[in-house]
C-alpha cells in the first residue's frame, strides 16, 4: 500500500460524520429488514456466505467508525455495496418474490453507499482546534548613522 494511502486512510474524522454514517447505519439497515417479506425458500449458499461477510464487515466499519478513522468509512462503503448485492440476490436467487418492497429495500441500500462514500471523501476535520497565529512585535533598526 502506497504510503500516502495509508496515512490517509488512518487520517481522523469528524464526530459528527462518525456518528452520521453509524446512525445511517441503523436506521436504513433497519427500515431495509423490516420492507423484507417472508423468504419462499431457504436462502442459498451465496447468500449465507454473503451474510457473514457482511456481518464481519459492519463489525469491523463499526470498530475503526468508533475509533473515528476514514478506514472505517472504507469499511462501511465495503458493506454497503455488500448488502446491495444481497438485496439484488433476493429476488434473483428466489429467496423472496420480487414486489414493491424491493425498491425501499434497494434505496436504503444505495443510500448508505452513498452516505458511506460521501463520508469517505469529505476532506478530513481538525481534531484540534487552531489557535490564532500571533504575530511577534516588529523590531525597530536602530537609525543611527544617517
């Protein structure tokens, strides 16, 4: 990884965002789960697999969100298109019939990739506020000699 890269990814956020992008997190995951009807059948391999990558990845935007890092950020972007992927696998696999809550489910899925990579690229906060610069007091030169 190119060390600019690095740095950058480990660059503070704001708290702000930080608490912005997890209470995104619960509201649209949720709104999203509860639109879901009642599966027809079983849910294939692919979607269990893509369940608990998607579980460790929140897990994990969840830990570096709450350490305040832009890698969380990457994370939750990560996860969001995660769960869009799963929310397009649904009806596709046969898991659910497809119907209207598709499209809430989808938009709460492409919100949080939305807010996620807003969040990312925001330029990075001050964790500190700046102090005024104060100027030092101008020295005279001496006049003499004239």
């Amino acid at each position: 990884m190119d060390p600019s890269t690095r740095t950058w990814l480990n660059e503070r956020i704001e708290t702000k965002v930080a608490v912005g992008v997890g209470v995104s997190w619960f509201v649209l995951y949720s709104i999203g789960a509860e639109l879901e009807p009642a599966p027809n059948r079983s849910e294939p391999l692919l979607g269990v697999l893509l369940g608990v990558a998607l579980v460790s990845l929140f897990v994990a935007a969840l830990v570096g969100i709450g350490m305040r890092r832009r890698w969380g950020l990457g994370l939750s972007l990560v996860a969001a298109t995660t769960l869009t992927v799963m929310s397009v696998m649904c009806p596709v696999s046969g898991h659910h019939t497809f119907g209207a809550w598709w499209y809430g489910q989808m938009l709460c899925a492409l919100g949080l990739v939305g807010i996620s990579l807003a969040a990312l690229t925001r330029p990075a906060g001050t964790s500190k506020r700046e102090e005024p610069r104060r100027e030092e007091p101008r020295r005279e030169e001496s006049r003499e000699g004239r």
